[in-house]
C-alpha cells in the first residue's frame, strides 16, 4: 500500500554554524554573539570544538541533548568569507543547505529578541551574503539574535554602526544576553527535535526586557 504524504518534510539541522571573526579581539563583540551561541551549545551538549584545517573552523561532533548526531561549526575565515568555510562541511559530508542551520547578530532585532526562519535574504550582514553565495540558496534555516541599534545615530552613519558593531556588550547586556544564549540552546533542542517550523512559534515570540520592571 503506498503511504500518501500530507505534511511537508520536517526542516532538521544536522550542521549549526555560529557566525564570527576569529582573533582574540573580536572575542564578546556584538558581532560575535554567533560564535558565543556555538560556545554554548558546546557546553550544553558536551561536543568539544577543535581547529579543524579541511573546514577552516572549529568543529566538534557529537549527540545534542534529546536529539540525534550533530555537528558545530565556527568558521575561522573571518566574517565575509564564512561561506567558504561552511561550503568545506557541507561538500565534506554532503549535506544538503536546507540541512544548516546558521545563528548570527542582527542589529534591526531589538536586544533580548530572537528570530527564527526557514530561508530569507542576508539582510545586509556580509556572513550571510558568503553563506548564500557559497550554498548557491537561500534556503536554509537561520537564527537572527538581535544586538539593536546605536541610540541616537542616523541610519547612515557608517563609522558609529561599525564601532556598536564591533564593540563589547555593558555590564547590564552581558547579563541579558547570559539568558538570550541560554533560550537559544532551548530553541536549537526544539529545532532539532519537532523541526525547525514548529519551533518558530516558541522561539520568535518570546523576548527579555532590558529593563524589567522599568
């Protein structure tokens, strides 16, 4: 008897790519909360990351918490040439894009909030512009973590955008973003064991108050 297939095929990562630049002055950045998210997930499920040269990244494989055999990656190529790093896995164990999942900083989210998608644009971030040229798609999922805006500076001030970009999280934000990494690691579980649609709706409606009771 042939089964008759209603629902579409559940999106499961098999590669997280967490997005970053490599030195020790990059480390706690804002534009490093890919690699900080990887760092957790590492903890979390015990997969330690080691340099691999064929990946140009750190990579670590392992089984997550309640999930299946996974695999972690920070590319080590800098930011605007991530894809190269990513296309290294991919090819090497013939993942299909849909297949990767990939956290990175987004500055239009406010600070506290998280975004998950199943495909989309770069939105202007240069990790994801690679990641979509070496993937030759768009389709595969993404977790945005939301760094906000510098306050008071026009939309087209270069300078001011790179420094907030590049700069270190205060003293309050390193605290909430200790809670953001923590529901990250709960919305990559979910991801990995309902699907990455169905864990959508928990982790795109959820956020923290820089302020509570402010």
């Amino acid at each position: 008897m042939t089964e008759v297939l209603t629902q579409p095929a559940l999106v499961i990562p098999q590669l997280i790519v967490g997005l970053g630049n490599p030195e020790p002055k990059y480390d706690q950045t804002r534009h490093n909360i890919g690699f900080a998210a990887l760092d957790a997930l590492s903890r979390a499920w015990q997969i330690p990351l080691g340099e691999n040269r064929k990946f140009q990244g750190q990579f670590g494989e392992g089984t997550a918490r309640g999930g299946g055999k996974i695999r972690l990656l920070k590319p080590l190529t800098y930011m605007n040439r991530s894809g190269q790093s990513i296309q290294a896995v991919t090819s090497w164990y013939k993942l299909p894009p849909e297949s990767v999942l990939v956290i990175y900083d987004d500055m239009d989210l406010p600070l506290g909030k998280t975004r998950l998608r199943l495909s989309g644009s770069a939105g202007g971030h240069n990790g994801m512009k690679s990641t979509i040229s070496h993937l030759s798609s768009q389709n595969f999922p993404r977790l945005r973590i939301g760094i906000g805006k510098p306050k008071g500076v026009a939309n087209d001030d270069n300078s001011e955008t790179v420094s907030h970009v590049l700069g270190r999280f205060s003293a309050t934000e390193t605290k909430l973003m200790t809670l953001v990494l923590e529901f990250v690691v709960e919305c990559v579980e979910l991801s990995l064991k309902q699907g990455v649609e169905k864990a959508m709706n928990r982790c795109n409606s959820w956020t923290i108050d820089i302020n509570p009771g402010g």
